[in-house]
C-alpha cells in the first residue's frame, strides 16, 4: 500500500516539498549542533532540560491520546469510530516519531542510546520510557497497517491483531504515565513534585490529542473524498470538553495546594511562570496567553450550538491544542527548574539553532503523518 503514497496533486507534491525544506533545515541546524555541542542551545546547568524535552513531553501525550479512539472502536464496538480510527492511529505513529526525535537531539550524541540497549537498568523511569514508547510505535504501526490491508482487501484483519489491540489500550496510558514519573520522581524539583501530575498529563492528552485529531479530520474531509464521519467528531469534540474542564480543574489544584499551604518553595515556579519572580519573567505572557486560549476554548465548547457548529469546533480545538502546548509543551519544563537549588532565577530561553532543530522534528512527523494519511485515505476512498 506505501506506493499509494507516491502519487498525488500537485498540492500534495508542493506540501511534501514544504515539508523536505524544514526537515533538511531542522538536519542542517543538528549537524552544526552536533559539531559544537548542546552549547548552542539556550540550555545550562540550571535549566538542563529545555525546549527539546518538552516537546517530548507534549507529543507523548498526543500520541496516548489515540485511545480515545481505539477504545471505544475495538473494545465497545462503537461503530462511528470506525472511519477515524485510522485516523488517530497513525497520528499516534507520527508523535512518537516525533518523540523519539527529540529525545535523540537533546542526547547531545546519539550513540548515547546504545547505553540503554548495552547497560539496561530496570531500577530507572528513563529505561521504562524507552520501553513503552517504542513498544506503542510497534504496536500502532501493526495495527494500523493490518487493519487497513484487511479493510483494502474486503476481509476482517487477522485474528493476531486482536491481542495487540487489547494491549495497545493500556500502553497508551503507560507511555504518558511513565513520562510524569520522570518529573514527579524527582523530589528536588518542588513544581514536579506532585501526585497528581501522572493525571494531569493524561488530562491534557486527552484533550489536545483528540482537538488535533478533529482539525486533521476536518483537513482530510476538505482535500479528499473521505468523510471521518460528523457523528465521531461530534462524539471526539465532547471527550475534548470533559478532558479540558479536567485539565484545568487539576491547574487549578497545584494553585491551591501551593498557595493555600503557604510553602515558598511551591509557589515559586507558578509565581515566576505567571507573575515573574524577582523580576524575571519571560514566560508570563505565554501563561496568559494559556488562560486566555484556555477560557475562549471552554467556552466555546460547553455551549452545544458553538460545539457543534464546524467553524467554532475548529476555533476551539485550535485553542485547546495551543493552550495545551503553552502548559505542557513551554511552562512546565522549564519551571521546574525555577529557581535553581541555590535559590537563585536563571531564566531560559531556546536559541536559534534550537528553534531550527525542533521545526524540523516537526516537520519530519508532519511528513510522516502525510504520507501515512494519504495510504489512509486511498485505501477508504476505494473501499467507499
């Protein structure tokens, strides 16, 4: 089915070749990172883990979100899944591509990764999150594949691909929980120490992950003849609103307990990331901006007409996604590393070579994501 992928418009040849210019940019910008060191990133002793592993963070929990999906497909038989069930299983291929990219551009050298293979430690959450993240790549991408071969063919996919399902559906959970366990593991960093922070990024998955999965559904019903289905993404748009209420609802927890307890060191980061602390704060106009998006999203889905009109659903998931990234994908790494352990603000900031790095990890999943929705899509606009 891939050769699927080699033929098409020319708008589809224009996209991929939008996308070669970013990838072969982002490759540029690591080779220059690669000869000089982390050290042209905006990274440093204090903030070690920056732009890269939050983006990490923030694609785990798209990909965990496909679930939302699968579960209700395969396990309930609910059937007006049935047509972007694909749909939400190669976007899950394609953040996990995005992952494992950044995970191998913030090692600094990417033969760092043999160390997991050579000198396993199952004592560490870093060997554990290795697992489970390859393990769900391998499980979507067989999945996927199968079901849409048997589906090509006119037939019911293997009975073997049946187990795999079943097992996909709490990995998915597995792979944004093993993620909040590298922060919450962490008794040091006072923002991360939080028993609720496993629950808070699936939470904020599964709202960002599904609001993606809508606008990308819009996308393919606009340049295609396949039509997802208005039922599944009336029924994905109300998993968004309840997913979002809850997101916010745990925020506004952490304020709580930081604010209410009256202990510094846990209200330090949320007052540098919303405020400024001692007068640094480069993060606070993107906090707000969260809020803002935040609020506009919330409102425009807990109304039914605005929900369920195509132009304000699409308003709203734009807003629930980007609010998601600006929590999850920018504010939360990097506050937890604010102040550092001498009680000191050192601010952070991604560099340019940083920026031109991450734009091609994303622009190499968006490749991914295209030419894995193009077979997609042939395979149902034939079947149809």
């Amino acid at each position: 089915m891939l050769e699927r992928a080699l033929t098409g418009s020319q708008r589809y040849y224009r996209w991929l070749m939008f996308l070669l210019v970013f990838v072969g940019m982002g490759f540029a910008a690591y080779l220059y990172q690669l000869s000089n060191g982390l050290t042209v990133t905006g990274m440093s002793r204090d903030v070690s883990w920056g732009f890269y592993i939050a983006q990490f963070t923030f694609f785990v929990g798209v990909a965990a979100s496909a679930v939302m999906v699968v579960l209700p497909y395969y396990l309930h038989n609910v059937k007006v899944f049935g047509r972007i069930t694909i749909l939400g299983e190669f976007l899950a291929v394609a953040s996990v591509t995005i992952c494992l990219l950044f995970i191998i551009v913030d090692l600094g050298k990417p033969m760092r990764l043999m160390n997991v293979l050579l000198y396993p430690t199952p004592n560490s959450i870093l060997f554990w999150d290795m697992i489970v993240l390859n393990g769900y790549l391998f499980l979507n991408i067989v999945i996927g594949w199968n079901v849409l071969e048997a589906e090509r063919k006119g037939v019911h996919y293997p009975s073997w691909v049946k187990p795999l399902i079943y097992t996909s559906i709490p990995w998915a959970v597995s792979i944004h929980t093993v993620t909040a366990f590298l922060y919450a593991g962490l008794p040091g960093r006072h923002y991360w120490l939080t028993a609720i922070m496993a629950a808070r990024f699936l939470a904020s998955a599964f709202a960002s992950g599904p609001s993606l999965l809508i606008l990308l559904a819009f996308i393919v019903k606009k340049y295609s003849k396949f039509d997802p289905g208005k039922e599944a993404i009336d029924k994905l748009s109300q998993i968004v609103t309840y997913a979002m209420l809850i997101s916010i609802f745990f925020v506004g927890l952490e304020f709580f307990t930081a604010f209410y307890s009256n202990i510094p060191s846990h209200k330090h980061a949320l007052q540098y990331l919303f405020v400024g602390l001692e007068g640094h704060g480069k993060l606070v106009p993107f906090m707000w901006a969260f809020v803002i998006l935040a609020i506009a999203a919330v409102a425009l889905l807990l109304n039914p007409k605005t929900r369920n009109d195509e132009k304000t659903l699409k308003i709203a998931c734009v807003c629930v996604f980007f609010s998601m990234w600006l929590e999850k994908g920018l504010g939360l790494v990097v506050a937890g590393f604010i102040p550092n352990p001498f009680d000191q603000v050192r601010e952070y900031a991604p560099s340019i070579p940083e920026l031109t790095i991450a734009f091609g990890v994303w622009a190499t999943g968006m490749l991914v994501l295209t030419i894995l929705y193009k077979v997609a899509v042939s395979v149902k606009e034939e079947v149809a």
